[in-house]
C-alpha cells in the first residue's frame, strides 16, 4: 500500500472580531481586534486590517465576521479509542481493576473507531491528537493495518495526529509477574488469556524497526499533518533495557515518548518497593527523563520528582477527567507550573461527560486548581488554553509548528460566535479570555479550519458522513454477542476476582489517606 500525500489546503481570508494569538513571556493573552487573517498554502501569512489583508485578494474565499473569537485549534494531548469502556458496559472502577475488564469489549472496526472520537473532537474545537493505540499483537502486517487505518481515518477527517503504541515487556495482568499470576487462575481462564499475553509479547528491538517503518512510510508525503511517537506504557509495564531502547530511539530520530507515569497510589507504591526510591528518580537514573518525554497523569508526584522533571526539560500531560472518574487523584499542577514546567492536556479515554469535548475538559482543569486560600496562585483562562493549545502541540510533536495564531505557524483556528458566548449579554469589561473558557464551548463554535481547509461548518464536521458513520457503529455495538465475545465476557468475569484478591494481599497503596485535596505525593 502506498501512502498518498495529503490534499493541497485551502487558501482563505478568516474574519474575527477578536483573535486570541496566544500568552506573552508575562502569561498575558495577546489579542489582535476587528481583524482578517489571511491564509496562504495553510500557513498564516498575515493578520491585520481587513482591508489591507484582503487588497487584491478577491479571489479567496472568505470565512468568519467581526461576531467571532478566532482561538488556536485545541490540542487532546492523549488520547486513546473511540466507542467508550462505559458504552460497552465496563462501569467505572480504580484504574487496575477497570483496565482488565477491556478485554471483554467487542472489536469495533479502527476506521469507524477513529472517526467516531474525532468528529466529537473536531466539533468542540480539537483539532490535534496524539492518538496512543494500546498496544500491538500478532505480526507486523497487523501491526501496520491498525496504524495505516488510523492516521487514514484522521487524514480523511481531517486531523492532524501524533500517533504512538503502548509498549509493555512485563506484568501485563498487574503488578507482579505474568507467570504467577496465571499460576493463580482457573485452568479455562489461563488457557485462554495465555495465548493473548504471548501474541503481545514481542521484542522491543522489532518494535523499534515496526516504529522506523512506520516513520518511512508515513512522514515524507504526510510531514505537515502526522507526527510518529513512541509510548512506553508505565515504569511497572516496562524492564529498564526496554525504557533505555525506546528513549535511544526517539533521540536518535527526533521523535517524542509519551509515558503514562505515577497515575495511581499502587504506581508510586510500586517504584519504592522495586527501587528504593520514587519512578521519577529511577527514570533520572536510567537516563530516561528529556525534553523529549511527556509524563502522563502525575498525579502522584512530590515536590522532589518535580524538581527533577524541571531540571529535565519534560512536559506534563494532565488528564483532569481519568484522574477523577477512576478516583486515581489530583495532578500538582500548581505546582508544576511554579516550577515552569509544561503542561498540556488530555482528555484519555473521555472527559466528565463521558465524550472529547476539550472544551468542559478545560472548564474542569480551571476549577479544579483554583485551590482553596485566598491568595495562591492559580491558572487564569489563558494559562488553561494554552495547557490545551501551545503546550500540547509541543506535547505531540508540533511544537512550533501550531498551537498559537501568528504569522508563520500552521492555519489551525476555531471560531467561537462572540453572540452565542454572550447570550443574553455580557459586560464589556468582562476579559473575553474568561468569557471565552466559562461561557463558550461546543454550543458557540461555529467553523473549525485545519491548515485552512475549513472541517467544520455550523458546529458540524463536513468532512465525512457523520451519521453514516455513527449508523455503523451503533449496528456494531447493537448485534447480540459472538460465541468468541460470550467466552471473552465469562472469561474476564472469572478472572476479574482472582485479580482483586492480589491486590488486595499486596502492600501496595496501603497508606492510603481520606481523600485530600490537592495533596502532594509526599505528604505535604
């Protein structure tokens, strides 16, 4: 299969009453007034005065009115799937006792899967992704088949994605090892899940050649939409030689590692059992930790390991929704950001709402840090947009490249209509940033442009048939099971108390404490 190039953009004249362009090195939000935006080959060539940008322009195509807020396209720094666990009838649980269960979900085509998330992306404003399969098995033509579907199906949409897979080498069904675990289950239970461990158990080294094939077959004609990353799944899925092989490689071919780290208590409970001290110290010691490395999650972090990630130059992904739906914790993100570092966000498998709307997602992250004194610091409206702009195109590989509205960078815009946000009124003293993160969402966006080809049009994605889409899901999820999803189903419950018990006798997340807010890993 040969790789077509992408489409040619399209060249345009945006309109905008106000054009959010991005922070200053102050944290303030830069704006531009009454203002076009002209777009050439996808990129901004200029901002200005209406009518010196459109002078002896008439040709182009011309979007948006004075009654809009243009903003940067949103970024859902990590993402995984689309048909929901919830939809599939895996209630909510903590994180180890709910990721087990996944292996009862009905197999849903990776192109409708795709699609279905990134129509709910685009519509609330995403128009970036970094899309983090959860992990390969079987061969390489499989291997490449699900990741030819899915940079397919956001290039066909109309996305630009980052696209990596969740590496594991070890303790795959917890957090002890796979074999005395199996040891532990029914006979019909083992018999079953064993031949799924051993087809996922592949040698990292063919991982890092499927990741350098997929980077030549995918970044020449694609370079200005695709992004090739690679995901460690977790410091207790992942031998320290697999960590050491996968960072080489991102080093050695300028890719970015996305590594989900510290998400629950058991996590950090675990690196201190295993290594006398905590996972972001063992990956300091490893020579694992970079500018290249975004951590997922953190919620479980000290002051200390935040010292050394910003001493490292890592980014943060903040993922407010999982933390909280799966009772996995807070991210110090107060603290983070006192410390200068990074922080993007992701909405992980769906946000609150059980969606991708990045819009509530950064509703939640604001109110979630205003933290309770009188006088502490805490994110304003910009720093939230640009958690979910500037910062997770760096996250995702783009930095530099999208994430703010500037001459220059790629033509990735969301118009909000100002008359929507504002419904009945809104005081002009009001700063329209406030207005725009409280007031605005999915209801008052009314196009959406990536690389200036305009993919949403009257809060609706026009690059596909999305009901044809959704019509095929539902006739999916809707059939009764398959003699092979009935026996995944009584497997999985068989096995899912057999699971709980270990974790149970373990010492891990012991000391655990009522809930306490904002709380740091430390104690303090």
């Amino acid at each position: 299969m040969t790789i077509p190039a992408r489409s040619p953009v399209s060249d345009c004249i945006i309109e905008a009453g106000t054009v959010l362009t991005g922070l200053d090195a102050d944290g303030g939000m830069q704006m531009r007034h009454d203002v076009g935006i002209r777009v050439d080959r996808g990129v901004i060539a200029q901002i200005g005065p209406l009518e010196a940008v459109g002078y002896g322009q008439d040709h182009l195509p011309r979007y948006g009115s004075r009654d809009m807020i243009a903003m940067p396209g949103l970024v859902n720094a990590h993402h995984h799937f689309g048909v929901t666990p919830l939809m599939q009838g895996i209630p909510f649980a903590p994180l180890e006792l709910w990721l087990p269960q996944f292996r009862a979900m009905r197999p849903v085509d990776t192109r409708l899967d795709t699609l279905y998330s990134a129509i709910e992306m685009l519509e609330s404003g995403t128009t970036t992704v970094q899309h983090i399969n959860s992990g390969l098995s079987g061969t390489p033509d499989g291997w490449m088949a699900t990741a030819d579907a899915t940079l397919s199906a956001y290039g066909e949409i109309g996305m630009r994605a980052g696209f990596c897979f969740m590496i594991r080498d070890r303790n795959i069904l917890g957090y002890d090892d796979d074999a005395e675990v199996l040891a532990g289950l029914p006979t019909d239970v083992r018999d079953w899940i064993a031949p799924k461990l051993a087809a996922a158990a592949i040698p990292i080294s063919e991982l890092m050649a499927f990741y350098q094939d997929l980077r030549d077959r995918w970044l020449p004609a694609n370079g200005d939409h695709v992004r090739l990353n690679l995901a460690p799944a977790n410091l207790h899925w992942c031998s320290d030689p697999c960590l050491q092989a996968i960072m080489d490689t991102a080093r050695a071919t300028g890719g970015s590692v996305h590594m989900h780290l510290l998400e629950t208590e058991r996590q950090r409970d675990f690196a201190y059992k295993r290594y006398g001290h905590s996972a972001v110290e063992h990956l300091k010691a490893i020579e694992c930790l970079g500018p290249e490395l975004t951590l997922g999650h953190g919620n479980w972090m000290s002051r200390g390991d935040l010292d050394l990630i910003a001493d490292c130059g890592c980014t943060l992904c903040h993922n407010a929704s999982s933390g909280l739906r799966l009772g996995s914790g807070i991210a110090p993100v107060n603290e983070m950001r006192r410390r200068g570092i990074p922080v993007s966000l992701g909405i992980d498998q769906s946000n609150i709402a059980d969606d991708r709307d990045m819009t509530l997602e950064m509703k939640l992250v604001w109110a979630l840090h205003c933290e309770t004194g009188l006088f502490n610091e805490r994110p304003d409206a910009a720093a939230v947009l640009q958690m979910a702009t500037e910062h997770g195109a760096r996250s995702v590989g783009f930095g530099g490249f999208t994430g703010r509205l500037v001459p220059g960078q790629q033509a990735d815009i969301v118009l909000m209509d100002r008359r929507k946000i504002a419904r009945p009124a809104i005081h002009p003293r009001t700063p329209i940033v406030e207005a725009l993160l409280h007031r605005g969402g999915r209801h008052a966006i009314h196009q959406v442009f990536v690389g200036g080809r305009l993919v949403v049009d009257g809060g609706k994605v026009v690059t596909i048939d999305c009901d044809a889409v959704l019509t095929e899901i539902a006739a999916i999820l809707e059939r009764q099971d398959t003699p092979a999803e009935a026996t995944a189903r009584t497997a999985v419950e068989t096995m899912m108390p057999h699971l709980e018990a270990r974790l149970r006798a373990s010492s891990l997340g012991k000391g655990q404490k009522s809930y306490r807010y904002n709380a740091m890993a430390d104690g303090t």
